[in-house]
C-alpha cells in the first residue's frame, strides 16, 4: 500500500492507496503522535509519502517513509490528478487553497507558481467565529451558519447609495461588519455572526482570487482545503461573488486531498 500524507497546521490528511482502490482519512494536526505511533505499528511494511507543514516533524518520529515532497509542488499534482477525474478541463486558472491560511497560485503551461497569500483563511473562520459567537467546533459552526442572517452586520453598496445607482452591483458587500453600528446589533444571534464570519472569508478570498485571475487573463478560479468541507454558505458565497464579476468558480470534490495525493505521485 502506498500512504500519502498531507501534514497542514490544522489538519493531517491522509490517502491510502492499494489495488483495491483509495480512502482517505483526516486527522487533527494536534493528534499527529498518535497517528505516528498508528503508522510505526501496523504500516511497516507500507510506503510512506509526506508533505506539509508538519512533514519534517513526521519524517523524523517516523521509522521509515519514502519521501517529502514540497507542499505546493505536491498540491498541484494532485489537484491536476483530481481535475482530470472530475472533468475540469481548464487551460489556465487561477488556484486557491483555503486552509489555515489562504495560498493563491497561478497555473499555466510551465506548472504552478504561489502568486499570493492571506492570512485569512480557515483559521480565522474558527477563531473569529470563537471569540464572537463561542463556538469552536468546525462542523457546529458551518451548520449553525446556515441558520443565519449576516443582513444587520455588512454594510452593502446599496446601503451607502441609499436607492441612487450604483456604479457597481448594489448587492456586493461595500464592508464586511461595517453594517454593526447602524444595524440592530441587540438582535444578532451567534448564527448571524458567524454566517458574517463565513462571509468575510469567503468574500476577501473570493476578491484576491478574482483580482488575480483578471491579472493573469483567465476567467477560471479553482477552490480546494478543507474549509470548504460541508461549507454550504462559503461555497454559496463564492458561486455568487464569482459570478456577479463573470468569473468561474470550480469547487473540486475532495480537493483538500490534492496534497496527499500528489505526495504520492
Ligand atoms: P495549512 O495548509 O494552512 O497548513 P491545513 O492544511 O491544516 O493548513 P486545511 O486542512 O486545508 O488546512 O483546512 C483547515 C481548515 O478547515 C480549518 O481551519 C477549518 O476552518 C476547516 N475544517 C474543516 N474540517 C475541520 C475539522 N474537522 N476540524 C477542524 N477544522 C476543520
Ligand atoms: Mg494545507
């Protein structure tokens, strides 16, 4: 069996391949001692592929492992791997990696380059949504999301036009939370607030992506990293930001994977 391992500052993913066919399985980043003892015990005789923030670490508690490959370099290959099966033909985009963080690449003829990075990215949708609504746990918060409302916390275009035209659509968000002062704050519940919290995410990665793809000519925007795991409300968010500015957005199923994946290959 060949095991593929994308070590991240949040989440360790894993990709076991055999003849059978493939799984994958996350884990915790602050587990990763227990899965090094799982791997040292009952994978002896397995090859192992490491890459991610966190694959130094691994490979030294490690009894044996094939290789580290770099992270962006395995990302892509896995990302092309999933792109074929899943039919996105694309000649070239633009890519994002929302994970902890957000990494923006540019991919053309010549392979991938890294073209940006945020520091707004799944992290700051735990945290945020923690220090704001006391809610920590990433599947309580994405569906707690849904219930929400984010209408009295963002302020929009058509709020500041008040009725008047707009020189762009009155329905883009002029400032994420710029809405708390005037809006009924009292009213807000921890639903409202992280739907706000999604959407700041959402729509600051959405721009940067937006903005880089219009730069390197292309209408393609591609999205992988396990924020958008079960994220019906990012993944809403993004299809419209997207598409109020004529751009593409391909959602990749499994595609917090990519890196895991492309270790291997
Ligand atoms: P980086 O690549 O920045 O080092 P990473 O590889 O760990 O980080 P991802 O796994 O792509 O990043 O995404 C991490 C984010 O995914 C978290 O910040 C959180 O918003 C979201 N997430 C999805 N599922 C979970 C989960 N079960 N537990 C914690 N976070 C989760
Ligand atoms: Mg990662």
């Amino acid at each position: 069996m060949k095991i593929g391992i994308d070590a991240g500052g949040t989440l360790i993913k894993v990709a076991y391949i055999d003849d059978e066919g493939r799984s994958f399985e996350r884990w915790p980043s602050a587990q990763v001692d227990a899965l090094i003892d799982r791997l040292n015990a009952e994978h002896t005789d397995d090859l192992i592929y490491l890459t991610g923030g966190k694959s130094a670490y691994m490979a030294e508690k490690l009894k044996h492992h094939e290789a580290i490959s770099v992270e962006f370099e395995a990302t892509y290959r896995g990302l092309l791997k999933l792109m074929k099966e899943q039919d996105v033909r694309l000649g070239h985009f633009i890519y994002l990696n929302v994970g902890t963080g957000t990494s923006f690449h540019y991919a053309g003829p010549s392979g991938q380059q890294r073209v940006a990075g945020s520091g707004v990215g799944g992290g700051t949708l735990i945290g945020l949504s923690t220090l704001l609504a006391g809610v920590h746990d990433y599947d309580s918060i994405i569906h707690l999301a849904t219930q929400g409302n984010r209408d009295e916390i963002d302020l929009k275009v058509h709020h500041i036009y008040a009725g008047r035209p707009t020189p762009i659509p009155g329905d883009l968000t002029a400032s994420n939370f710029g809405n708390v002062l005037s809006g009924e704050v009292s009213k807000l519940q921890p639903a409202d607030k992280v739907q706000a919290v999604i959407g700041l995410v959402a729509e600051t990665v959405t721009a940067i992506g937006i903005s880089l793809a219009e730069g390197f000519e292309t209408d393609d925007i591609v999205f992988i990293g396990s924020t958008l795991l079960d994220n019906t409300v990012m993944k809403d968010i993004i299809n419209r930001y997207a598409g109020l500015k004529d751009a593409r957005a391909h959602i990749i199923h499994n595609g917090e994977y990519s890196g895991a994946l492309g270790a291997i290959l």
